[in-house]
C-alpha cells in the first residue's frame, strides 16, 4: 500500500495489483453453464504442471497455456467473448474506473466470539468469576432451542469476500500494475479477481474502456504510466492555492 | 655581514618547503548520505513494490530538492495552505523523529510558540510542501529527541526568525553532546529505562531510581541473531542507484 495525492493536495491510500500471466483459459456458452450471460475462465499466475492430475491438465493443454494457479469465471456479454489463449494485461483497466476486487481474507483460526463478532465481553473486575470473553446468553426461554446461524466461536478468515466500487488511480503497463483505491481482503502477495464494478452509481464511470479488451500486438501504443486527471504526477512542480 | 651557520660555511639558500593541497572537496565527496525511507523494511513484499516506490521518490526529489537532514536539525518548512492569509504557511522546528518508509515518510518539527509547544509532523514527499530549509545543522546524541516534550521548554525554543547558519559542505556534521534538564517527574515516557538507551538527558534523579530502572534491562537483545537487519549491502546498492538516477 501507499500514499497517492491528488492536485487539490489531498491524500489517499491506494493498493498495487499486479498482473502476471493471465490467460483466457475457456468459453462456457450460456446453456452450458445454465445462467443468463456466458462466461469466461481466466487463469492468473503460472504454476507447475507436476502436481495436478492429467484431467485437470486438459484445460490448460486446450488453451495452450502453461497451469496457472487460480481460475475465476468472469460472466461476459455476448459482444465481449475473447478467444481463448489470449493475455491479458493491466491495460485492460484504465484510470477514473470502478472496480471490485475479491480475494480469500487472511485465515485468523479458531477465534473467540469477541474478535469473531465484536461482542462485548463481561467487565474484568465486580466480582466476575471466570467470565471475560464469553458470549453469555444465547437464547431466550421461550423459543427453548439455539437458532440456526446463532454468532458462537468457530474459525474465522480465509473465505472469499469482496470490496466494491474502487476506484483506479493509475495504471504501470510496463510491470502491469494496477494502483486501486484503499484497501484489499488478502495478505500480501495473495491472488485476487479483479472485475469491472457491478454498483449502480459506478454504472457510466466506464468511458472508452478497451472492449474487449487490451491486445498488446494491437497498433495501440500507450504511454508507461497512465494516471487519472485528478492524480498529483512527481513530474509536476509544487500544488499551490491561487 | 652575513651569518656564519655553526658548521663555519656560509649559509646557503634554502627553498621554502612545497604547499601540501588538501582537496577537501573530494574528502567530502567520500561522505555518502541515504535517507533513511528508502531503506525498504523487512518483510516479505515483492522488491519490484519498493522498486517502483523509489522510481516516483527520485521523480519527486529531481522536481523538489529534499536536503540531507539529521534528528536535531532545525529546519523551516514552508507548506502551501488554502486558509493561510498568503497562501503558505512557515513553521521553524527541531527535527525530533524521522518516520515511515518509502512515499510515506514524514518528520516532526517541534518549537514553543509563545509559550506553547507546538509539533508537527510532515510528509517529505507531499505536493504541499513548497520549501524545505535547513537552518542549522547539528545531530544530537540520540536518533529521536522525543524527550524534549518532558524537557524544560528553553530546551525547543528556537527563534521563528532564525538566519540560517552557513555550514561548508565537504565538513563532518558537528554532534552537539548537549545533556538536557528535564521537568520534575512524571513525565510522558519513563525515559531513565534502558529500552529507550537516551544519552542526551541529564539524570538528577537519587541513584536507587537509576538503579531500579536498570531492572528492565535486556541484555540478551544485543546478541539475538533474528533481530539483526543488516542493511550495509542494500544501502549500497540503493545508494548507487539513487545517485545515478538523481545525476541524470
């Protein structure tokens, strides 16, 4: 994480992504998959083809593509279909967008039901014999049972969640980098889906997005650093107020 | 008449011995100084994370210039304000901590202001700082003088006015092996402990209060091998490669 000013002098926190070796791995049409949209798998970061099994190796012979080591399934519109073996790069994304972005949250084991789901506790003094950190009740008398999904100690972390409708402030197409607004679920270096925002405010934040996306064999050369308009670049000289 | 020597020869002409020329300019050159906040951090983060960090710190430093600063320098910082009647505020301070790494590193300025201490901390690398000038070099004994909040005030008074004293570069940077007064007890921090190791306070306080703090000392710290960082090779490096860049 690190600091990112804007030329009005503020400061934000913004996250660095990087892009390695994404790959389109398969087209699954809508009445394969039995949604609304088809969709498409892409692979993230590579990883050795030893440890799996040759089924599981079948993906990745069709597309030509070495194993990667996660896999998301994107749902895509029928105009937005890639074929499959092609990267995919940082560029994908330009700044001023909203994205959300989703990653397992660091694994905190077995927990406590205070840290688990910020009761309060018991004080620790007034004559409180062996209770600190317990749920104390947890029904009344006449339901005479413990509801389904009653908050009790159990493991906490390591499941998926997603934070919405950050912003992108900058994007490095060199390192593919991508610089997003505050902070991610994961510990570092952890893999992470990055998807185009489906909130309702960020719907026309989108302009001239590269649809389908970013070909880097294309005739479009972009600049190393691409920044938002409202983003302070090191270039400039000091903000001052007139 | 000329002089007779004792060996009964006339005295010949001697030449004057030959100047010896220092070039103190390039015994200067052999000080190398790398701020602290480029020195990355342990810890299990991709160096291309710090890589890039020190691409944009090194942008910033070619636009503004950030002079070589200690603890215990006094510095005056110019910051542009929206609220300020000019636009632009200065405050004069001692440096008392430096913090952070990489883009977020800040310093904290303190001074008495009519009676007040007053202590701000600023970011090195935000667009709002429009000056950064030294006024007085001097490092003191220690690397974090926050023990001037417990100390006399006449201790971090420091003229708003202040001319800036002219300092020759290719000099040592003088340490000023001042012992400070503190005000009576309590104070924020129990400075007499040996985990804070401060030099720079006068202790007057009766022996067996030295001695009880001694209780919490650690002397196995110095010789746990996990805690050693050696950052000689990485500032090396860092520091070659920051010149190079900053030259250019």
């Amino acid at each position: 994480m690190m600091p990112i000013w804007t030329k009005s002098g503020k400061k934000h926190a913004v996250t660095l992504l990087k892009v390695q070796d994404c790959h389109v791995l398969k087209y699954i049409s809508k009445e394969e998959s039995g949604g609304r949209t088809p969709q498409l798998l892409v692979g993230g970061k590579n990883a050795s083809p030893f440890s799996k099994s040759e089924s599981a190796m079948e993906i990745f012979k069709e597309a030509g593509v070495p194993r990667k080591q996660k896999i998301s399934t994107f749902n895509v519109t029928d105009d937005a279909i890639i074929k499959p073996g092609t990267p995919l790069y940082a560029a994908h994304f330009r700044p001023g967008q909203f994205v959300d972005v989703t990653a397992k949250t660091i694994g905190k084991g077995f927990q406590g039901v205070m840290k688990r789901w910020g009761f309060k506790g018991q004080p620790a003094s007034h004559g409180q014999t062996k209770t600190h950190r317990r749920p104390g009740a947890i029904s009344t008398n006449k339901a005479a049972k413990v509801y389904r999904g009653k908050k009790m100690p159990g493991k906490m972390g390591n499941i998926y969640r997603t934070s919405f409708g950050l912003k992108v402030w900058r994007i490095n197409t060199k390192h593919d980098i991508i610089y997003v607004n505050g902070s991610v679920p994961g510990h570092k270096n952890c893999l992470v889906k990055v998807r185009d925002s489906k909130l309702p405010s960020c719907k026309d934040c989108n302009k001239n997005p590269p649809f389908p996306t970013f070909f880097a064999d294309g005739d479009e050369e972009l600049p190393e650093d691409l920044y938002d308009d409202e983003v302070f670049q090191f270039t400039d000289p000091s903000v001052t107020y007139a | 008449s000329c002089r007779i020597s004792s060996d009964g020869k006339p005295a010949t002409f001697q030449p004057p011995p030959k100047p010896v020329i220092i070039d103190k300019q390039k015994q200067g050159l052999q000080r190398r100084f790398l701020s602290p906040e480029f020195i990355p951090p342990r810890g299990r983060t991709d160096p291309l994370k710090f890589f890039i960090e020190r691409r944009d710190m090194i942008q910033r430093r070619k636009v503004f210039n950030i002079p070589e600063f200690y603890v215990g320098h006094i510095l005056a910082v110019t910051t542009a304000n929206p609220y300020a009647s000019e636009k632009a505020s200065r405050f004069v301070g001692i440096c008392i901590q430096r913090g952070g790494k990489g883009l977020g590193a800040t310093f904290v300025l303190r001074n008495v202001i009519e009676d007040q201490g007053v202590e701000i901390c600023y970011e090195l690398y935000s667009p709002r700082i429009q000056a950064i000038e030294v006024l007085k070099l001097e490092k003191r004994l220690d690397d974090n003088l926050m023990y001037l909040r417990d100390a006399l005030p006449e201790y971090s008074t420091f003229d708003v006015n202040m001319k800036p004293v002219s300092h020759l570069e290719h000099e040592e940077i003088p340490v000023n092996k001042l012992q400070v007064r503190m005000k009576p007890k309590p104070w924020s921090k129990r400075w007499e402990r040996p985990k804070y190791n401060i030099k720079g306070i006068k202790f007057e306080l009766p022996e067996e209060k030295m001695k009880e703090a001694q209780k919490w000392s650690k002397p196995w710290l110095e010789f746990d091998m996990l805690r050693e960082y050696d950052t000689s090779k990485i500032e090396e490096k860092i520091w070659r490669e920051v010149s190079e860049a900053l030259k250019k």
